[in-house]
C-alpha cells in the first residue's frame, strides 16, 4: 500500500495534467501577488511623498486624513484578494487536482 502511494506520488510531476494545473496555479498566485505588492506600493509611496494627504481640508472646511480611507481600501483589498484565492481553490483547483490524482490511481 505505501509503496503504491509512493510510486503515484512519484509519477506526479511527470503528468502533464499536473504540470498544467501547477502553471495554472503559478499563474493566479503571480496575478495576486503583483496585484497586492502594487497596492502596498501605492499606499506607502502616498504616504511618504504625499504627507499631505495626511490631513487634507475639503473645500467644505471639513478636515479629513485620505490616508485613513486609503488604509481602510488596503485592508478591504486585501480581503477580497484573499477571499478571491480561496474561492478560485475551491471551484478550480481542487476539483482539477482532485481529477489529477483519481487518473494516476487507476493507472
């Protein structure tokens, strides 16, 4: 039995289903690790080469820091980028892997 797992577990990296499902994976996770080091990026550079930010006045007179609605965007970010990752695991990776692995078993 364990020798029979380890030869499945052997062939994995030879399949070209898996190897297809790994570049499909890099792919996602390349796309929202860009997307979040941008967003990071965007929020420290503002907030230190636009210190003014920090307390901009409304033309109403009111005083508002757009850092603070920045940090809350960030945050809701992500959480989306998050929740975005773990949806996409779930509706097609997991299923696809779950296929991978049932083709090598009945080889």
């Amino acid at each position: 039995m364990i020798i029979e797992m380890h030869e499945k577990i052997r062939k994995l990296p030879a399949s070209p289903a898996y190897r297809t499902l790994v570049r499909r994976r890099k792919r996602v996770t390349y796309l929202l690790t860009a997307i979040g080091i941008l967003q990071f990026g965007v929020y420290f550079g503002a907030i230190a080469w636009l210190p003014g930010l920090s307390g901009f006045i409304w033309p109403t007179g009111s005083a508002v820091s757009v850092i603070i609605w920045l940090t809350v965007l960030v945050i809701v970010m992500s959480v989306l980028i998050s929740a975005f990752y773990i949806w996409w695991t779930g509706r097609f990776y997991d299923p696809e892997r779950e296929r991978v692995l049932k083709e090598l078993a009945d080889d």
